[in-house]
C-alpha cells in the first residue's frame, strides 16, 4: 500500500511527541491462529479434556469446560488449584511462526466470586519459543494474575512478544499455579486470541 509524504510527516511527529512506543499501534493485527479460541467445541474422545487443546497438570486434571461462566458464547474454562506447593495446571497450543514477526496473545479473565482465589495461585500466559529440531530457544512471560483477580468483571491479558531468530514454532501456553505454597479456589478463561501483527 502506497503512503504519503504527508503520512510518514504525522508519523514522524507522533514519535518524537509520544515517543516510539507510538508506533506499535500503527501495527495491524492478523487472523485468529488459535484454534477453538472460546472453547465452544466440545471434546471429541473421552481422553480429549479440551478440544484442540492439550492440557498438562501435575496431579488430578485441574481444568474443565463450563456452561456456568463465559465472557462469550455458551462456554468457558474453569481453572482450580489442586491445594499442593508448586502444583500447576498448562493450556498448551502450537502454532508456526516467523522470526522477527511480533505476536500477540490474550485471553479473558475472571475470578470466582463463589470460590475465590486465594493464598500463593496465580496464573500468566507463556510463550516457549522452539527451533527446527524442537528444541527451545527462550521463553516469554506476559503479566501473572492472582488472587486479586477482580471477580466482577472479565480482564483482558494481552501479551506482545517478537519471535527469536531460528524461532519456526512457538508453544503457546496459559499457565494456572498453586505458587509456593497450597492454595485454593478457582478462576474462569475465555476467548484466547493468537495474532500475528505486522
């Protein structure tokens, strides 16, 4: 797409104002990468726990599909400690990606009003960057919730992060933990988003 000479002047102006943070928003984000993003698939195999999605914990599976909470649609993911020191809980997804190409990765958020979270359980969105043999490069980290979760209102966690150099796969993760000690209650996921941003 052709620009002007008058469009690089605002440009120019808006950064050296505000800036060169000014220029991410100038970004246009891609189509939706993830895979059953709100969860309405439902499971196909007594195995499968969430549809398109692999799901890893560390003692009893600590994650199910609910009908009870969703910032969207008919269905949403309820995330429970498992009241063990250092327990966890992954939702895992790959995908392919580009060096140098920045991602973005969000999700929708919200504690439990009726069982709140409580003690050391926080949980983040990852982002483990693989190579073409599958090993891993480095990871990324966005900002952890805890258990001061509004339980009120869905948050949105966004996370922005460039892809490595030699980077062909990236495993996109959301992480829920008991943290350092063990904790009880639970929270609700929903409508995840993996975009590619140029």
């Amino acid at each position: 797409m052709m620009r002007n000479k008058t469009y690089y002047q605002v440009i120019l102006a808006l950064t050296v104002v505000f800036g060169p943070a000014i220029l991410v928003s100038a970004q246009t984000v891609q189509g939706e990468k993830a895979r059953n993003p709100g969860f309405e698939t439902a499971p196909q195999t007594a195995d499968e726990i969430v549809a398109d999605w692999e799901v890893y914990s560390t003692h009893s599976p600590a994650i199910s599909r609910q009908a009870t909470s969703s910032y969207s649609g008919n269905y949403g993911l309820m995330l429970c400690t498992q009241n063990k020191k250092s327990a966890y809980t992954c939702l895992i997804q790959n995908h392919e990606v580009t060096p140098g190409v920045t991602y973005q990765f969000t999700a929708r958020i919200i504690n439990n009003r009726n069982d709140p979270l409580q003690g050391t359980a926080h949980g983040k969105l990852t982002v483990e960057w693989l190579n073409e043999n599958g090993g891993e490069i480095s990871r990324d980290a966005g900002e952890q919730w805890d258990a001061n979760l509004s339980r009120m209102v869905w948050l949105r966690h966004r996370f922005d992060f460039q892809a490595p150099p030699k980077a062909v796969e990236a495993r996109f993760v959301v992480l829920f933990s008991d943290g350092d000690m063990p904790a009880q209650g639970s929270c609700f996921l929903d409508d995840i988003s993996i975009r590619e941003m140029e």
